[in-house]
C-alpha cells in the first residue's frame, strides 16, 4: 500500500496497488516497488505500514485514515469500543452454538430412547452431560467477567475431548 498527497486537500490518499501509480507531480511510476523507500518519498509517494484492524470482538472500525510520518505514513482505524453487553451478548451466543454443534450428531441417539426406542449408551450420555456441564462454566464465566470486555472474549470453554463413537 501506498500514500500519495491530495493536491487539492494535502491530505494523504490511500493507493492500494503501487502499479500505474501517479505521483503527486503527475509522474506514473510503473511498478513502485521496484524503488526504494527513499526514491518513493522523493517522489511524493509514501509506503503506507498497516498494524492491523483492532481486534473486531472488541472495537468496531467506523473508518481509517493515513498518517504521514517522516519516511512513510501509517495507516490508523478509526474504532469505538463495542458495549460490554453486547460483547457478552456474542459470546453466550458462541458458546451455545458451539455446544449445539458437538451435541447435534447424537441427539438422535437421546430422541430414540426419549420415543420409547434402544437406551442411548452411557458414553453418550456421559459425554452430552459434559458438554452441557461445559457450556454452563463458561457462560457463567463471562458473566462473572462482569464489564470487562476483553475478560468476556478471553472466556473458552473446556470442552470433553473424546466424542462418543456411536453418532451416525
């Protein structure tokens, strides 16, 4: 990624590709990389270093901008804190859902008994009581996390390691 200035704002402008690059003066640079970083700012051209979008179970990106430095320009998000309750709200949501995909390939096994059919094996059921046991620890975990929102994120459950064979 690259900046150029605006001539119109002086603001620097995001160029993603450094191909056909028009230069600040009206220049086209073919292939940008192929200068250095000293050449590029003589140019008018700035390598843009890009830290990473903040951590999107946390902050919600409302738009980024570039910052020139001295021998570049850094591209900067704009965030706003996502609310403690909603980031709590996610993660119970995660975490149910994960316990309903590692519960869903036997829960014809308990319907079966449930109907009159065959009993479910006792690894099964064993195994569908850990999960739950599991799902339950970790919501009460987050909401013992109270409003700490990267508290809340960093909750994951222990969940049993072995499935029961006897799914399909």
């Amino acid at each position: 990624m690259y900046a150029v200035l605006d001539p119109a704002t002086g603001n620097p402008r995001l160029i993603l590709s450094g191909r056909r690059l028009v230069t600040p003066s009206g220049d086209t640079l073919s292939d940008a990389a192929l200068l250095s970083r000293a050449d590029l700012v003589a140019r008018g051209v700035y390598p843009v270093t890009d830290p990473g979008k903040p951590d999107p179970a946390l902050w919600r990106v409302t738009g980024q901008h570039v910052e020139r430095t001295e021998d570049g320009a850094t591209l900067v998000y704009d965030a706003e804190p996502i609310p403690a309750a909603e980031v709590r709200a996610a993660k119970v949501a995660a975490i149910k859902a994960q316990a309903d995909a590692l519960l869903s390939p036997t829960d014809w096994l308990v319907i079966r008994q449930a109907e009159g059919g065959a009993a479910a094996p006792a690894d099964t059921l064993a195994y569908r009581a850990a999960v739950r046991e599991a799902s339950n620890t970790a919501e009460a975990a987050v909401i013992a996390a109270g409003d700490d929102p990267a508290a809340i994120v960093a909750v994951a459950p222990d969940w049993p390691e072995i499935a029961p064979e006897e799914t399909v």
